[in-house]
C-alpha cells in the first residue's frame, strides 16, 4: 500500500514538471553543477534539489548528493521532500494572508488586539499586522517554548504576557513569534487550520501534491532527515517538524512546518512570477504582489525578504535591488529577480547531522552568482 501510495506521489511530483515549459536552448550548467558537488565535499549538506525558473521556463532541475554522509544513504531526487522551515512564512502564512487582505478580511493597519483579544499590555495593543509581517513588532526574537509551555494554549498565553523589546513599528528584528501570531489570525479568522487554508487555496489547484504540513507515513521514506532532537521536554509525540515551536502547535504553524519538493515550488513561484495567475485561475491581483513586495524604509518586504542594498545578501551581488526572497533554517532557500525573470529554488538538509553547520551562509551567495553567471545575466 506504501509502494502504492509513493508511486502516485511520484506519478504526479512528474506531470507538475511536464506542465512547465523547458527551454529549449541550452545553457552550460557545469559550473554550477561542480559548486554543488564542492558543497557537498566540503560537509556544506549531505544532498539539495536546485531549480531554476527563467523567463517562466524550468532550465534546471537537478538532485545533488544523498539523504545523508553514509555512503549507503538513498540519493537525493527532484521529488525528494524537505522540511521548508521558514520558507512556510512566505510560501504558505503570507500567500494566505494576500488573499485575505485582497478580499477585504484582514486589515493591515488593524491592530492585532483587533483579532485576537487577549494580545494586550505592555504595549502590545499597538502592534498592527503589518508590522508582524514586516518583523517590526518589537516582540522577541525566539524562544524555546517548550521547556515551559505544554499546549498551543500556553505558548499563546506566554507570548501574550511577554514584554516587549522595542516600540512597534521603529526597528526590524526576525522574530518567529509575528507569524505563530499571524497563524493563529488566520485559523481564527478563518475557521480553518492553516494546513486546511494553504490546501484549499493554493497546494489543490496547483496540483502541489507534495506540498502539505503533517506528512503522512506514507512519505516518509521520501523525506530528507533533519538533526535529532534530543532536548524534546513532553511526553506527548513529537511531530516531524524540525522547529521545536511548530512541533508543539502540532506540527502546523505559521512560522514552520510546511514540507515540499522543488518541483512543487516551482510552480508556485511561476505562479507568483506570473502576476498572482497560472492556467487561468487567479490567486491574487497583481496591485496585491505589488503591495507586498513594495521596498519601504524597512529592509523587509511583507511575508518576504528583500535583497539588502548594502551588497551582502544571501542572493549574491548580481540579483538586482528588486529581488525578493526568503531563507529556511533547516538549509532551503527562494530568491527571485523579477527584473532577471529569474528563480533560484534551493532545498538542501544541511542541519543534518548536526545544526551547528553553517557553511551554507557562505554557500548561498555563491549558487545565486553562479546562476546568474551560467545564463549569462551578468
């Protein structure tokens, strides 16, 4: 039943990268292919998928490595699955909330007392949900909640008793918290979990059949491994996830939890690259996208990360200003360049066997000039 139900996955992972167009000239990819092969030599992750979107056309979709450093360890393919950390913030949390606040149901200048009624004191009440996308909320950082808290329940009242550690709105810090909050707005709002919403409005219609929080049994066997955790404080099952905090929300979180192929994201990032439409079905309007990708005074766009203007960023140095993108923890990455055309999907475990690596902050800038050098974009 197992072989079966992979066998379907498989089948269906294909016919999503038969529907995208290839482009038929060729492009010398070897140097590219060698980055990556180094990276793996040099412990950077066991194994990646890599994909590349130009001009709407996939002209790389490549498997690189194996599951882990054993010799024995299965290889990696395109249809490999890989735990997507905080790519599940832009990926699935603000795709979600774009159609929310198109269709008039979220308010970007509400406060998010507004929504959940007990986020108040200390200043909390002032905090708006714009400024939970944009991580200028003032809320810490990160924290472990399950050496305190037992239940979704007690991480939201925790977070709703924290103290904050700057004004809304006057300084940016990455903070985890915005989008646990911004899940649960969502699932509220909604009626439905996030897994629920992401699925009905976006993996389905997209026919991103691997694209899911939760995976089943049934796929494990196609997933890649992340680093034991060994500090897992409760009794309770700990879901697969590698974010502690998404594990304790039951493995469905705004901020984490959302697994998926590269070729999956491909074709949500043709969708997106394409103005918010693909095969004649709208997810959202293009003055939405702009809305949401617009550069402020703040390094971050809403949901999305922009490439820094000071020259160090993870997209390297020849992605233009009008790149957007977005990192994951466990060593997965989108950058996309709109004036390029271009999308770089990088989906690697590189907290295997050990999450204290982090030769991939090197890597990165490396993969996106390389691209960008190997189609001749320079």
């Amino acid at each position: 039943m197992i072989k079966r139900l992979a066998g379907r996955f498989i089948m269906a992972a294909s016919m999503l990268l038969a529907a995208l167009p290839e482009r038929a000239e060729a492009h010398d990819f070897r140097p590219l292919e060698a980055l990556v092969n180094k990276a793996i030599s040099d412990s950077v992750f066991p194994g990646a998928s890599l994909a590349i979107l130009y001009k709407g056309e996939v002209v790389f979709h490549k498997g690189f490595g194996h599951f882990t450093y054993a010799a024995t360890s299965p290889p990696v393919e395109t249809t490999t699955i890989y735990d997507l950390a905080s790519l599940t913030k832009a990926v699935s949390t603000t795709s979600i909330a774009m159609q929310l606040v198109e269709r008039d149901s979220l308010q970007l200048q509400a406060p998010v007392v507004h929504y959940l009624p007990d986020f108040k004191g200390a200043g909390k009440e002032k905090i708006t949900i714009e400024q939970l996308m944009r991580h200028t909320s003032g809320l810490r950082a990160h924290t472990f909640y399950a050496k305190s808290c037992k239940s979704p329940q007690e991480l939201f009242r925790a977070i709703e008793a924290d103290s904050l550690f700057s004004t809304p709105g006057t300084k940016t810090v990455y903070s985890d918290l915005n989008f646990m909050l911004l899940g649960r707005i969502i699932e509220r709002m909604t009626g439905r979990t996030l897994a629920e919403n992401f699925h009905h409005r976006f993996s389905a219609p997209l026919g991103m059949h691997t694209t899911l929080f939760t995976p089943p049994p049934s796929l494990v066997g196609r997933i890649a491994p992340v680093d034991r955790d060994s500090e897992w404080p409760l009794t309770t099952e700990r879901p697969l996830v590698n974010d502690q905090n998404a594990a304790l929300l039951g493995g469905v979180a705004g901020h984490a939890g959302l697994f998926s192929t590269t070729g999956d994201l491909m074709v949500m990032m043709q969708m997106i690259m394409h103005q918010g439409s693909l095969n004649n079905h709208i997810y959202f309007r293009p003055a939405t996208l702009r809305k949401f990708l617009a550069r402020t005074s703040f390094p971050r766009a809403l949901g999305w990360d922009l490439r820094s203007l000071d020259g160090h960023s993870s997209a390297g140095n020849l992605f233009s200003a009008a790149s957007y993108g977005h990192l994951g923890y466990t060593g997965t990455s989108i950058w996309v360049d709109p004036q390029k055309e271009l999308a770089v999907i990088l989906l690697s475990n590189r907290v295997y066997p050990n999450p204290e690596n982090i030769k991939i902050r090197t890597f990165r800038p490396l993969l996106h000039t390389t691209v960008v050098n190997c189609l001749g974009l320079q």
